[in-house]
C-alpha cells in the first residue's frame, strides 16, 4: 500500500462567497477529473477557508454548500487583519506535511496538485508556484513567479506574454502570495508569514527568508491555474491604502533581509527615488493622498526601526551563506 501524503490548502475570503465557492468547486473538480501519473505517495488534500470578518454572510453560506465535503472547515476571524495574519491562523488549524496558502479568486486544472508536490520534492526547492493564467485571455500569463531589482521593486516574470508549453523563464526571486506551496517544517523554520505586513510584500519577505536558509522558489510548468486578479484588493482596498502597504512594507523587507554592505549603497538610493516619486505625485499628478503614502511609509519604519532590527537579527540568523 501507497504511503499517504496529505496537503493542507488554505485560502482566504473575504466577502466573496460566490468567488470562494466557484474556486472550491474547481478544486474538487479538478481532482474527480485528475489523470496523474503513478504516484510514489498517495496523495490527498485537506481545505481551510479562513474568512476574514466578511459581512456577506460567508461563513454559513460556504459552511451549508460545502457539508458534505470530508476534510473542510471555515474558521470565522473577528477582525480584517488583512492576508498575512490569516494565512498563519489558517495554517494552526493545518495537519498536512505541505501547506499551500492561496487567494479566493483562482480556478484549477487538472493534475496541478500532482505537479506541485512532485516540485516541491525537488532538492533545495522550498517555494513552489503555478503557471498562473489570466481568466479573460487564458493564454496570457498572470504570473510565473517574481524577481526584485535592486530597489527591492518585485515584478512578475513575463506578466502579459503569451504563454506556450515549454516556455523558459529565469528563476524567480519569490512565488506571489496568490499561490505558494511550502513544506510545513520550513515554514515554522522560517517563521512564518510577518502579521505586522497585512497585505503586500508579506510573500517577497517570507521568500527571502527562506532564500537566506538556502532554498530556492521554483515554478511547476505543468500546473495550470487562472486568476481572476486581486479581486479583493481591487474591490476593498483603496488605492492610497494599497499603496501605502506596498511603499511600508517594500522598505521594511529591505531593512530586514538584505546584506548589511548592500544596505549602505542601496538605501541613499531608495531614499532618492522615493523623493522623485512623492514630488511627481504631487506636482504633476496632483494626487496628494497618493503621494502622502511615500513620506508615510518611510516614517512608520524609523518609528518602528527597533523592532525592525530586531525582526532582521532573526532573519539574518537563518542566513547559510
């Protein structure tokens, strides 16, 4: 007999019931019509919505649609603490030896749980992510993983380009929080997603992270999967408070992960760009709010810089290289 193997996913809603429920519906679809290859492990896969204080009524809406389904639960949070912190609330409620942390707006092909475990057993891979589709051109890319600059600026790898099977791409620096699979001991190893995030950036410092204990992020080419596209974000995120994430949080993983030599040389120069962002914001673009968020930003991580320290002591101690 197979040993078994067992995969915990979980995926955060937030007033999305009919995106939440289209995405589980896909998920065991996807398995019923699956076609993998023999396996060395059985594998089967436990589901956790964490919902994150909706007001739709989602909890007991996803509770009755999905009754009959073995291995679900819903975990009702009291507040919005964005995806970080329900991303690791998720997981305490976990069992599987690998956890995939996933968005509500997602639809699944065939095989894709088959392929992202077979990635993950590779050597010195720790983050494993799919060939993501965009769901209005399915054959334009959405996302095949991200790299940075040296600004710490995170892009995703051939966004917009057709996609054709075989296609190459370079090694991506981090796998985007939308979809990420990781084995369940090097995220404890790792410590887990920073809850002080909320949202942006919260999948770039974990991936640093675990590039410090030498692992590396991989893409499954054979793993199809379409986004909707920030759904959430887009839909009860302003746009200044989004931003104000983004510009927060990108300095902060910075501060934390990079090497103290590579610090010194790109901080002035961070610090620069973000005066011509704020003056173009403001001067050409007349977005005050908008442009607000930079000075912002950059005052929350001198305020904060003790701790901040103190969280980079920590993640410099995983450093093996």
């Amino acid at each position: 007999m197979k040993p078994s193997l067992l995969v915990s996913l979980i995926i955060v809603n937030f007033n999305g019931f009919e995106i939440t429920k289209n995405c589980l519906e896909s998920i065991y679809s996807s398995k019923e019509t699956s076609n993998p290859k023999p396996q060395a492990l059985n594998i089967s896969f436990e589901i956790t919505v964490v919902d994150n204080a909706s007001t739709d009524g989602s909890v007991a809406r996803l509770k009755k649609a999905f009754l009959r389904k073995m291995n679900f639960q819903v975990i009702a949070r009291k507040n919005n603490d964005f995806l970080a912190a329900a991303y690791n609330e998720g997981f305490n409620y976990s069992r599987g030896n690998i956890i995939i942390f996933m968005n509500n707006d997602l639809i699944f092909t065939q095989n894709w749980l088959e392929e992202i475990v077979n990635a993950l057993s590779q050597k010195k891979v720790g983050l494993v992510g799919a060939v993501i589709l965009q769901t209005k051109e399915k054959d334009k890319i959405d996302n095949l993983g991200g790299c940075l600059n040296f600004l710490g600026y995170g892009k995703s790898i051939l966004r917009g380009k057709r996609y054709q099977a075989g296609l190459k791409n370079k090694e991506p620096f981090y796998i985007p929080g939308m979809f990420l699979a990781i084995k369940r001991s090097l995220f404890i190893q790792a410590g887990k997603f920073d809850e002080s995030y909320g949202a942006n950036y919260e999948d770039v410092d974990l991936a640093w992270r675990i590039r410090l204990l030498g692992y590396k992020a991989f893409v499954a080419k054979k793993a199809i999967i379409y986004h909707l596209g920030s759904w959430t974000v887009d839909k009860h995120l302003k746009k200044s408070s989004s931003s104000y994430l983004c510009r927060r949080n990108r300095l902060t993983t910075i501060l934390k992960n990079d090497r103290i030599m590579h610090l010194f040389f790109v901080l002035p120069l961070y610090l620069f760009f973000q005066l011509i962002i704020f003056l173009k914001e403001l001067i050409l673009n007349k977005d005050i709010r908008l442009a607000l968020t930079t000075p912002k930003a950059i005052c929350y991580n001198f305020v904060n810089l003790k701790l901040i320290l103190a969280k980079r002591r920590k993640a410099q101690g995983l450093r093996r290289s």
